[in-house]
C-alpha cells in the first residue's frame, strides 16, 4: 500500500500545478488583449477627441468669419451704392443705420464717417460721437491704409467694449471711412455656444494675447499657446487648426486653435483632460472590471477544472491498480484453466468408458431371460446413477474445455424466438408436468441475429437452469420475454426468486465464483455466458432487488443487411 501521506501530497501539487498553468495560459493572452485595447483604444479615442475638436473650431471659425465679411459686404455696397455726399447728410445715414440693422440683424450699433484727418463728420447711432477725432488712434492709423478693415475689441470714447469694422471710400484726392460698431454681444454668442463639458472655454485672442471675447473663466487659462501659434510662420488656411497639450497644476490641458481675421486673431478652445477624456476614463474603468471579473472566473474555473481532473486522475490511478490485480488474477485463472483443460481431457477419457461400459451392462440385462439375473431392478437402478453422473461428470468437463479453450463455432443468421423456444424445451424435464413455471412471450418480427445457434442455447439453457435453482424452493414462475429494443434483439428472463445480494453482484460474472453448495456447481456458467455474449457483439446486464427476484437482459445486435442470405 503506497503512503497515504504522500500520495495526497503528491495529488495536491499536481492540483496546485494545473491550476497554475490553467490560470497562466488564460490570463496571459488575456493580460495582452486587455492591454493591447487599452493602446489602442487611448489612441482611437484621441484622434476621435482631435478629429471632433477640430470640426467643432472649424465650424465655427467659418461661421465668424462669415459674420465678419458680412458686415464688411453691407458697408461696403452702401458705400458704393449711396456716395459720400448721401452718406454726410445725416438724416440719410440714419435712415441707411436703420436699414443696415434690419439686413444683419441688429448686429450694427452706429454708423460713422471719418474723414481724412480722423474727425468724425457725420454719425447715427445712440451714442454722441458726431465731430469725434480718432485721428491718434491705432485702429484709425490701420484702417485709412486699407480697403477693408476690422479692428480689435477696444473700449474707446464709449468706454464699452466693442469693435469696428470699415471701408475705405476715395472723394478726389481726400480719403474717407465709412465705419460700423459691430454689437459685441452678439459677436461674442457666436463664441460662447462653443462649449463641451464642465471645464470647456471657447474665445478669442489677438496677436498680444489680449481677449476679444469674454471666455467663461480668465483663470488658469495660458495665453502662452496661442500668442506662439499667431506668431509662427504657419499660413492661415481653410483647415489651419492645431491641438496642442500642455499641463498646468499637474492637470493636463487641451488646447485648440484657428486663425481668424487673416491671422490677427485666434479662435481658441480650451478644456482640462479629466474633463476632455471622461469617457475614455469610464472606459478603461470598465475595461479594469472586466479584465478582474475575467481573471476571477478562470481562477475559479481553474481550480474547479484541476480539482475534478485530478480527482479522475485519482479514480484512473486506482482503476489501473485494481487492473494489475485483475492481470495478476486473470493470469493465474489462465495457468487453472490451463490445468482444467488438461484434468478435463483426462477425466473425460475414462468417463467415456465407464458411461459406455454401463451402456454394455444395461444391454446384457435387457436380453436376459426375465428372472435369470438377481436383483435386476438394483442393477438397473445403478446402471440409470452410472449414466446420469457420467452425463453430469461429461457436462462438467465439456464447460471446462469451454472457457479453457474458447472455441470459435460457426457463427449462422437465426430468428432468436426459435433458439429461446428450443432452449426453454431442453429444461422442461425440469418443471413438473402440467405446471406453468415457465412463461414465454415471444414478439413477433423480430429481425434476425448473427451468432452460434449452439452458443445461443448454451447462454439461455444456463440463465434458465439458474432461474430455476432460485425459484425451486419456493412456488415461483420464470418470464421469458423477447423484445425489439433500437437496434438490438433483447431477451429477458425474469424470476420472482429471492434476488442476488448486494454483496455479491458484482463478481456474478467472475470465474469460478458461486453461490451453490460444493458438488452443485462449478462458477463457470455466468463467465461462460458473459463471454459469449460480448464475442458476438452482445452486452448482458442484471437487475435484482432483495425479496423481489432477478432479471437478466441478454442484448444481441440485428444482422446487418450484408450477413443475411
């Protein structure tokens, strides 16, 4: 018997290794997976975030630069339209303020004109600017060079912040501007709807990084970014907008950006990177989950899986143990059967003689003159008790050269219901005349089987001489039943006797085993039986309850098509 100890120490490390590379092989590519959709999904999501952050600046910049030119396409055809003589009288530039606010949309405050010197000649709006001089002031200095101009958001005489855009007009040799205050508010809703999540800013810088719009919070917004990006040599284009990251406060920070107004300004947008990739953190979050729910369930499919190998690793260690045994056994029941054959071969010579020279003895008594022999009826009675043990003594040794020699009759093409019904006639010397203890129930149409007639008989006669034995102690009956079951031809035999005990089911089919009184049987029978059946393809299975008698299945499988003539 190996150690106790150390075979379960031997179990669990072959448990603990299982599970160990299990987990390993699992986890690992699962490991690579999760790490590689980490990669790749930061870097998917970022070009999304920058694809979308660009679409959104390059919306909108379109979108104020078309406020922009638009303003600058009214004042300019009412320049060309009016004149500068309409454009000075002041009830005519009123009426065209009027006008001009209905066509843009209140998006004009006033309307002025600045002659060459920067004085103001001419004004319609709300507030009294008439003979204002901006001769000293940049944006004047900028606008009497230029066709069309737009100025930075300043505070100026109002002392509000606003901005002008205007156009140059030639009378002669004298310069003048025809000049629009745009309405800062509604310049600077065309920023404030540019707005995602909780941290977004959108506005505009200058060149000196002065704002032109209100973002929604100055603080921890760096100019710095975008006063480099308006001062670089990169030329202003339809699709010139820039993502750039920075970090302030040990927070990450985005920052995207446009040209407007040929470049003076920047359209910015601005948000924190908590902020900006929320989702992408709630992604990985969830990626997180998954990875330690998936780890989770291969920990415990691995130990569930190596605890249930192991254990039919186990169960397999001490079947091949109970083998060896069973080779060990099988090869000692081969040297008796062996020397069964050899007993029986020799025992069966000289029952032969003795059997044949009772026979010579029973003929010279039945020619005697009746009366001529003494005691004839006892010489008679002993000749039927030679006969009946040498009948005995020839079975005995015909089963022993049976399962000692295996041999192969001629296997034929028979209907089952005849070998049963032939085999039930040779054991009816066995039930008392008249008596009903044997029951046949044969179904009709059964396909053919391919076996040994004489084999056949041999398993039944032995299963109902069995039968028999049980039932003869007690008034009992024996059910003999034949049965289509799929593809196999079943025969039943089916007692009401006392039943086999748990005990010793098991080995009913050994060799050499029974349950008879010594000189009533041999053991062979069942084993004889067991191997006839499974050589021909069969299977033969018991059920038995104490108390409440016994059934034997014998299963044969159908001829198939080509073995019958």
């Amino acid at each position: 018997m190996p150690d106790t100890k150390v075979t379960d120490s031997y179990y669990r490390s072959l448990t603990r290794n299982i599970a160990l590379i299990i987990i390993g092989v699992s986890v690992i590519p699962l490991i690579l997976i999760t790490l590689t959709f980490r990669h790749y999904s930061i870097i998917s999501y970022t070009n999304n975030i920058e694809t979308h952050y660009k679409l959104l600046i390059q919306r909108h910049k379109e979108k104020i630069d078309g406020f922009l030119n638009q303003q600058l396409n009214c004042i300019s055809l009412l320049k060309n339209w009016v004149g500068f003589e309409q454009l000075a009288n002041d009830h005519a530039l009123k009426e065209k303020l009027e006008r001009l606010r209905q066509i843009s949309g209140v998006a004009v405050v006033d309307l002025g004109i600045v002659d060459q010197q920067g004085v103001q000649i001419n004004y319609a709006g709300p507030y009294k600017l008439k003979n204002a001089h901006y001769g000293q002031t940049l944006w004047f200095k900028e606008a009497i060079q230029k066709p069309d101009y737009v100025s930075d958001v300043f505070r100026g005489f109002r002392d509000t912040p606003h901005f002008i855009v205007s156009v140059r007009g030639e009378t002669g040799d004298s310069k003048w501007l025809l000049k629009a205050t745009v309405d800062f508010d509604r310049f600077s809703s065309l920023v404030e709807n540019i707005g995602m999540g909780e941290t977004g800013s959108a506005f505009i810088l200058n060149r000196q990084g002065e704002f032109q719009t209100i973002p929604r919070t100055k603080s921890g917004i760096s100019r710095e970014p975008y006063i480099r990006f308006l001062a670089s040599d990169r030329l202003p284009a339809k699709d010139d907008t820039v993502v750039e990251y920075s970090e302030d406060a040990g927070i990450g920070q985005i920052h995207v950006m446009s040209r407007l107004k040929g470049g003076d300004w920047a359209l910015a947008f601005e948000q924190s990177e908590p902020d900006a990739y929320k989702g992408l953190y709630s992604i990985r979050t969830v990626t997180v989950l998954i990875f330690v729910i998936g780890v989770t369930v291969i920990v415990v499919v691995a130990v569930v899986l190596s605890r249930r190998l192991v254990s039919r690793i186990r169960e397999v260690d001490l079947e091949k143990e109970m083998m060896n045994e069973k080779v060990i056994e099988a090869g000692k029941l081969a040297s008796v059967g062996e020397l069964a054959a050899g007993i029986a071969h020799e025992i069966n010579n000289p029952v032969a003689v003795m059997v044949q020279e009772a026979g010579w003895i029973q003929d010279i008594i039945d020619d005697a003159e009746p009366g001529s022999i003494p005691m004839v009826e006892e010489f008679e009675t002993s000749m039927n008790k030679i006969r009946a043990q040498g009948a005995r003594c020839k079975q005995i040794t015909h089963k022993l050269l049976s399962f000692a020699r295996k041999t192969d009759p001629v296997a034929k093409i028979v209907n089952i219901n005849d070998v049963v019904h032939e085999s039930i006639a040779l054991c009816e010397h066995r039930v008392p005349s008249g008596s009903n203890i044997i029951q046949a129930e044969f179904a009709a149409g059964l396909p053919p089987v391919r076996l040994s007639p004489s084999e056949a008989q041999q398993i039944f006669v032995n299963l109902i001489n069995n039968a028999l034995d049980e039932i003869e102690s007690r008034i009992g009956t024996l059910k003999v039943t034949t049965r289509l079951e799929g593809r196999n031809v079943v025969v039943d035999f089916a007692d009401n006797g006392p039943g086999i005990p748990d005990d010793i089911l098991p080995r009913i089919f050994d060799p050499f085993f029974t349950t008879k009184p010594v000189g009533s049987g041999t053991g062979l029978g069942l084993s004889i039986c067991h191997g006839i059946v499974r050589k021909w393809g069969g299977v033969i299975t018991v059920n038995t309850a104490k108390g409440m008698g016994t059934t034997f299945h014998v299963k044969f499988p159908i001829a198939k098509n080509k073995d019958v003539v």
